[in-house]
C-alpha cells in the first residue's frame, strides 16, 4: 500500500501544472517526460507584437517624466477614451463658468451692490445681480454670447469692463482649445479603418516558377483610400554575432518597394506578394520547419482618407500557426453584366495547391544543378574513362609494354 500511493502522488505530481512547468529543467529530464506532456509544453502560446485588430500589445511602465504629457496636452486629451474626454469637456466649461461668476459676485459685494437692490438711484456694476447665482448666469452669457438683455453691465464699473475682457478672451481660446479637441477627437481616421480588412491567413506557394509568401488586403467602401501604400515587417529576436540578445528585432519584408507594387490602387481586393529570394528572411525555412519559427509578420497598410483628406493606417499580424504552406487564395473577382462583382464571402477562403515542401534555399540549389547538366556530364564521362584507363593498365601491365614497344618500333621506322 505505501509504494502503491507513492506512486499515485508521483504521477499526480507529474501531471501537475506545477510539475510541467518547473523551469530549467535538464535535456535528460526533458527527454524523459512523458509525449503528451512534452507535447504540450512545445505548444508555446505566442504573444502577439500586434494583434489581429491591429492595436498594439505594448504597455508602457515605469513612465517617470510624466510632465512630457501635460506639455502636449491637446495629443493627450484627444489620446483619452470618449468617457474622459466628454467629462473634461464639460468640467472645463463648468469650472470657467463659476470661476468668472464668483468674480463677479465677489465685485458686485465690494461694489456694495447687494446693499443697494432696492435702490433705482445707485448705479450697479451689473444690473439685476442679485446674488450669486445670478453671477453665474451672467457668467454663462457672457462667455457664451448669449446676451438674454436682462443683465447688462453699466458704464459706471471700470474693473468689470476689465473683467469682461479677460473672460472674452479666454473663453475664445477654451472654445477654440475645446471644440478643436473634440472634432479631431470625432474626424479620426481610426474607425475609417475598420473597413479595411486583411485576410485571417498567409499563404505560401510557387508564383511565376518563384516561392512567394502573400497575403491579402481589401477595402469595403466606395470611397476609395489615395495613395495607398502596403509594408511588411518580421518580428523575430535575434542573437548577434558578438552575443548581444535583441527582443522583438524588426526585419524589412519586400513587398514591392524597389517595383513600386508597394503602392496600391486598392479599389478591388489585392493580394500583396513578397518573393523569398536571397534577401528574404524566410530564404532558408521549409515547410517542416516553419512551425518551428518563432516569428510575427506586421503589415502596415497606410494612406490618405479621400474624404476628410487625413492619413489612415490599418495594422494586422500573422504568427507561424497563420502562415498556410502550400495554398492561394480564393478568386473573389467576377465580371458581371457591365461591371465587376466582388465576393467578400470568399475573402479569407484558401484552397491547397502543389508547392514543394523544400526551403528556396534548397529550390535554387536543385534549380542551379539542373541548368548545368552538359558539363557534369561532361567531367562525370572523363573521370569514368579515366578510371577505366587504370583499371586496364593494373590488370594488363605486360601488353601495355607490349604496345609502348610497337609504338616506339614505329617511330623508329619512320624516323628511318
């Protein structure tokens, strides 16, 4: 019985959570876990550099200058959620408005105004102010222009007039400080692209004879994005040669650029190409080992909204269990009666085609000796006849100086 529950805690211990992810475990102990739960610790969960909506997953901590925020503050406030920026929107206004309106309180009480309600003789320094909250709503008029006529300031009060000023100005630049945030804050072009979409998938298969990784990009409204231009980025760390780690190193992926098929007339959905040459950063990864890769492609789409004139910019990412080996994309482009037909019920559908599983690495190599096959062939017949020449001299020594002697004979004779 004890060895019995000593070996029931040792599996349950095993196949503990705990147990699995113990850290810097030995290669032997690794290799002698289990298959289903090495199996289970190779499934590495990746994190995303950027998400699928194309939000960045980068918090920022441990900010100590947080002054830089307040010197920019109009980016700051129009950086806020709706919640808050509604909020500050309203706080400001209020705030002005009582601020000036206990200001004017504060002159009609020294001014002894309160005194003198009753009075059609005294001359107020603004006329039915009678307590506080009518300096409020004077406030309120005044800072917004309203003007009901039932308040009026008088000739007579100097320091109102100079208050009356200065409540003119600064409630012109809150205004044009607060109306100015909340109209970038509506006219971002944020929400212009959440109608442009990117395939769920990558693909990767033979175009034109070359391996190609593409991917596919479209635009759901009429209204067309100007000047629209695609970039790709490979996220991937990496160690230098001289042992320095660099997390989340980012590599250019050409999608176009020295073409200019970068530069998108997107009016259809497009499939954006990227050849796996010598330059390319999946030059030597094959099918079995692209799984294998700890890597995220960002893509960038960018341009001016045709509508407001401002740049809009649409991110999506690709991680490896993304990337399709050995598919293309689904036409979604049809010629109807006078005009072509988009179906973006096809949009993300793929369908498998015949694509080597070798890297384009490997494909160049095979591709290099099947354009020479004269000269191999060439030097591959001489070195066999070569052979063959000194397997016949080491088998028949004494007819090869039988024959060296015929032919010295026969230069002898004729040199007779």
């Amino acid at each position: 019985m004890p060895n019995v529950l000593e070996g029931d805690s040792m599996d349950q211990d095993v196949e503990s959570p705990v147990a699995i992810h113990q850290p810097k475990l030995p290669k032997q102990a690794r290799d002698d876990l289990p298959r289903h739960i090495s199996r289970d610790r190779t499934k590495r969960k990746i994190q995303r550099y950027v998400r699928k909506d194309g939000k960045c997953n980068v918090h920022h901590g441990n900010v100590r200058e947080t002054y830089r925020y307040l010197t920019d503050i109009f980016t700051t406030l129009v950086d806020l959620k709706w919640r808050f920026n509604l909020l500050i929107f309203v706080m400001v206004y209020t705030v002005t408005w009582l601020f000036f309106g206990m200001i004017w309180w504060l002159i009609a009480y020294i001014r002894g105004d309160m005194d003198h309600i009753e009075d059609p003789s005294w001359t107020p320094c603004v006329t039915n102010l009678n307590g506080f909250v009518s300096a409020f709503l004077f406030s309120i008029e005044t800072e917004t222009t309203i003007g009901y006529g039932y308040r009026v300031i008088t000739d007579k009060c100097p320091e109102g007039i100079i208050l009356l000023l200065i409540q003119s100005v600064l409630g012109s630049i809150v205004n044009a400080f607060m109306v100015g945030c909340m109209f970038v804050k509506i006219s971002q072009p944020k929400k212009r692209a959440e109608t442009l979409v990117f395939s769920t998938h990558a693909v990767i298969s033979m175009r034109d004879g070359k391996l190609c990784l593409m991917f596919r990009v479209g635009d759901l409204r009429n209204s067309h994005i100007v000047e629209a231009s695609i970039r790709a980025k490979l996220i991937k760390s990496k160690q230098t040669s001289e042992g320095e780690f660099i997390p989340l190193n980012q590599t250019d992926i050409n999608v176009g650029y020295y073409t200019g098929d970068d530069r998108l007339f997107l009016v259809s959905p497009l499939i954006i190409s990227h050849e796996i040459n010598q330059q390319s950063p999946f030059w030597e990864i094959s099918k079995a080992q692209l799984p294998k890769e700890e890597l995220e492609i960002v893509v960038i789409l960018e341009g001016m909204v045709e509508a407001t004139g401002m740049t809009c910019q649409a991110r999506s990412s690709y991680i490896t269990s993304e990337i399709l080996w050995g598919y293309r994309f689904t036409p979604v482009l049809t010629l109807e009666d006078g005009f072509y037909e988009v179906d973006y019920n096809s949009f993300h559908e793929t369908y498998e085609t015949s694509t080597p599983s070798l890297s384009a690495k490997e494909l160049a190599e095979l591709a290099n000796r099947a354009e020479l096959p004269l000269s191999w062939s060439v030097s591959s017949k001489l070195n066999q006849h070569a052979e063959l020449e000194t397997e016949e001299e080491e088998k028949n020594p004494e007819e090869l100086t039988e024959r060296n002697g015929d032919v010295a004979n026969l230069e002898n004779e004729s040199k007779v």
